[in-house]
C-alpha cells in the first residue's frame, strides 16, 4: 500500500463518526484531543463512548445513518458492524470527494490510522500498511518505553532554545552544528537520569551568546517538571 502520511490539524473541524462500538470510541478519543468538533450517529452505543459523548458535549443522534449526515464533514468514519452501511459510505465518500476511514475496508479507506506515540510534541506513528495491526500496536507499547516524558520535557526547552539560538547566531553552518549536536538521543535521556549532569553538557553544547543570554539555570529551577 502506497500512502502519503500527514499530520492533520483539525481542531474546530467538523468530523462525523458513523456506528457507537469500541472502534468509533477508540477513533472519538483521538479526535477530541486533536480538538475536532465531533457528531455521532448510531442506534446504540457502547457504555464508555456514552459516558465520553456526555462528559465532552459531543453532538450525538441515536438513530441509524442518513445520507445528509455527511453534508459539511471533511471527514467520515465508517465504523458500524454493517458490511453495507460502511461501503454505501465510502461511496458517497468517494462521490463527494471526502476522506473516509472504513474500519472493516482497506480497500474503501481513504486513509488509515497508525498507532501513536506520543510526548508532548514528540510524535512517532507505526503503520503495517494494514497488514496486521495488532503489530503497530505492538511495536507501540515497546516505542512507548523508549521515549519517555524527557523528551516532552526537552522538546518545551527546545522551543524557547532555539529560536534564541537562530537569532543571535547568524552563520548558519555555525547553527546547524549546534542543532545537530543538540538532537542526541543520550543527551536527552541524560534528562531523565541526572539533571545537573544534563544541564552541564547542554551548556557545553551552546556558544557563549546564547549561554549569556539564556539563564539555563533559572530555566531549570522547576526541575524541568520531572
Ligand atoms: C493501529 C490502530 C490505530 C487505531 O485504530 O487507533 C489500528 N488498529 C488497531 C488495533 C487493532 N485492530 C484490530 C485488532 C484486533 C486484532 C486483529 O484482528 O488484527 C487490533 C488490536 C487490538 O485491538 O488489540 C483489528 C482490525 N483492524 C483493522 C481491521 C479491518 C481489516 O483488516 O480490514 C481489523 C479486523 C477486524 C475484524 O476482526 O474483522 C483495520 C485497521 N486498523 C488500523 C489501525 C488500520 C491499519 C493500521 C496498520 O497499518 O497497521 C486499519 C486498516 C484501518 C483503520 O482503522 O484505520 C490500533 C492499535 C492502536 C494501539 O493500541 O496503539
Ligand atoms: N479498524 C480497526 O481497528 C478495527 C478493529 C476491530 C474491528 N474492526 C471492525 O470495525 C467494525 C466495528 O467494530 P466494533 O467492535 O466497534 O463493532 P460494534 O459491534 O461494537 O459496534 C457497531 C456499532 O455500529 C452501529 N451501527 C450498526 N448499524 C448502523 C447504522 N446503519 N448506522 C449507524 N450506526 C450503526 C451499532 O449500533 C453499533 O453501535 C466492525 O466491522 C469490525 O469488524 C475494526
């Protein structure tokens, strides 16, 4: 399968979500925190998606799909247990050019959904091109214990560091080098294990502009949140 992966933001979007099962749950969790504006339509739902559609003010119709459900929706998710009602979805999907996602239909989706890792800005997403997603989420839970809150933590003084950095040192081989030696994976993790030692090797990595400039230490004081 040959797909483009992008990063949508689609906050205050309208989205629908066709069924009320563990699948629609799992695909309303993710949708609410990327802030869309989510409508509901199926005759039942499962108790934890109820709870979810009353605690979060989702707009919800108990009833059965209509056609007029998917006008002003950029984005549909066929998500029922009916083999018809999800196909006739992604037909009108594909006649009215918007995106679908068909839970039982690979062939009908017009995109996937991989599993997630996600810390703070830090986002890694697995995907097996539909071919056993029990195995995303496999590699998932093994990604998850690797990339842990450091990096959340590194990339929130990452985004006060390098605007910093990008104006004060104009030669731009002088900054690549600074990002590049910024970007290490020990480095970060050294967050997590020892902070004073983290401190002093980040020092180390920036010119003396910027160590003037920025007060690593008063930065710090909070203990990076840790
Ligand atoms: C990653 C994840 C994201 C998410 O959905 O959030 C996701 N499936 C997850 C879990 C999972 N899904 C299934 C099981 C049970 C084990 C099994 O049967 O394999 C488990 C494991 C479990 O639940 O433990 C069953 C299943 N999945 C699909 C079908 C239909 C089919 O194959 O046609 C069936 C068979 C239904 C049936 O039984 O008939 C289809 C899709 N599932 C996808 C994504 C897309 C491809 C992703 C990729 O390329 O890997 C795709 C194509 C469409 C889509 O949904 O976007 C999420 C893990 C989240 C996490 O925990 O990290
Ligand atoms: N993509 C995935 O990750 C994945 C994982 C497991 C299962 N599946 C597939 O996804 C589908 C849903 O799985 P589930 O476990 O959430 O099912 P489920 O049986 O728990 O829920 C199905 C929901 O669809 C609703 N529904 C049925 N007909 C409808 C209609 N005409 N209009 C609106 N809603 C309608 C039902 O009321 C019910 O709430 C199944 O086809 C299943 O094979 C996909």
């Amino acid at each position: 399968m040959s797909c483009y992966p992008i990063n949508l933001k689609l906050s205050g979007k309208r989205v629908l979500i066709v069924g009320g099962g563990k699948v629609a749950y799992r695909k309303a969790k993710r949708l609410l925190e990327a802030k869309a504006e989510i409508t509901l339509v199926s005759p039942t739902v499962i108790d934890e998606l109820k709870y979810f559609v009353l605690a979060n003010n989702i707009k919800y119709y108990q009833r059965e799909f209509k056609k007029e459900d998917m006008l002003d929706t950029c984005i549909t998710f066929a998500v029922t247990d009916n083999r018809r009602v999800n196909s006739l979805i992604a037909s009108l999907a594909d006649k009215h050019n918007l995106l679908v996602n068909v839970a039982d239909s690979l062939e009908e989706s017009t995109f996937t959904l991989p599993a997630l890792i996600k810390q703070g800005d830090l986002l890694l997403t697995v995907a097996t091109g539909g071919n056993l997603p029990a195995l995303s989420k496999r590699i998932r839970e093994e990604l998850e214990n690797s990339f842990g809150e450091e990096f959340k933590v590194f990339l929130e003084l990452m985004k006060i560091l390098r605007p910093i950095i990008i104006d004060n040192i104009d030669d731009e081989k002088q900054r690549r080098k600074i990002f590049r030696e910024l970007a290490d994976l020990e480095l970060i993790r050294l967050l997590a294990e020892d902070k004073d030692e983290f401190l002093e090797k980040l020092n180390k990595s920036l010119p003396a502009k910027v160590r003037k400039i920025c007060d690593l230490a008063y930065i710090a004081e909070d203990g990076f949140g840790l």
